[in-house]
C-alpha cells in the first residue's frame, strides 16, 4: 500500500467515527467523534508521508510488511495489520481528544501515538 492509499483509508476509517471539516491536504478539523460534538473542533495535523511515518517501523517497513508477533495479536489483526494499526492510530485519536486540556486544540502524531496541544507547539 502506498503513502495516498493508506492516507485514504485512514481518513475513510476517521469519517465513520468523526464529524471532518476542511482540506484534507495537511490535516483535518474534527468536529464531531462517535455522535458527539468536539468543542471546541480540534485540528488533526496529519498527511499521508506523517501518516506513513507514523505507522511504518524504524526500518521504514509498513504493517502489512512486518512479521507479526503471535503472543500479542489477535487473529483477526493478522489478516490486515495494516487495518489493526489504523485502528489503534484511531483509538490514539478518541484518548487524546477526551483527555486534551484547555487551548490544547491541535492533534499531533508522535512517537507512541497522538498528543493534543496549543497552536504554537504544532510541528
């Protein structure tokens, strides 16, 4: 799967659960995540070479290129550990949201997952 592929079914993936606004070029602005409103919306800063940063290993292997470790995946995730890491990417997002403090409206990608912060912090 290339860089626009997997940036495609992320953001396929992100519209089922979240209300998105604007251009999907560098980002998007939630609104809305599972039915409820997102206030104030926060901006995803996300775009499909952050994206395949973000997924891919040190090696620059994507999911589906990794051999997974059977101890800690569930069989369905072997079928499509590109889809399982879209997933947890999604949940990364959900957590940073719920837990983001005041003026903290910008979402950002970084090692381990999604942090929320000010305007002036975004890379």
């Amino acid at each position: 799967m290339n860089d626009q592929e997997r940036y495609d079914r992320f953001l396929s993936a992100l519209g089922f659960r979240a209300d998105l606004d604007g251009s999907p070029s560098d980002g998007v602005d939630l609104a809305g995540l599972d039915g409820e409103p997102v206030e104030p919306a926060v901006r995803l800063h996300v775009c499909p070479q952050r994206l395949a940063h973000h997924v891919c290993d040190d090696e620059g292997r994507d999911p589906s290129a990794r051999q997974p470790r059977f101890d800690d995946v569930e069989t369905d995730e072997l079928d499509d550990p590109e889809a399982a890491c879209l997933q947890t990417l999604l949940a990364q997002i959900e957590e940073a949201i719920l837990v983001r403090e005041p003026g903290h409206d910008h979402l950002v990608l970084v090692e381990g997952g999604v942090r929320a912060v000010p305007a002036d912090q975004v890379t």
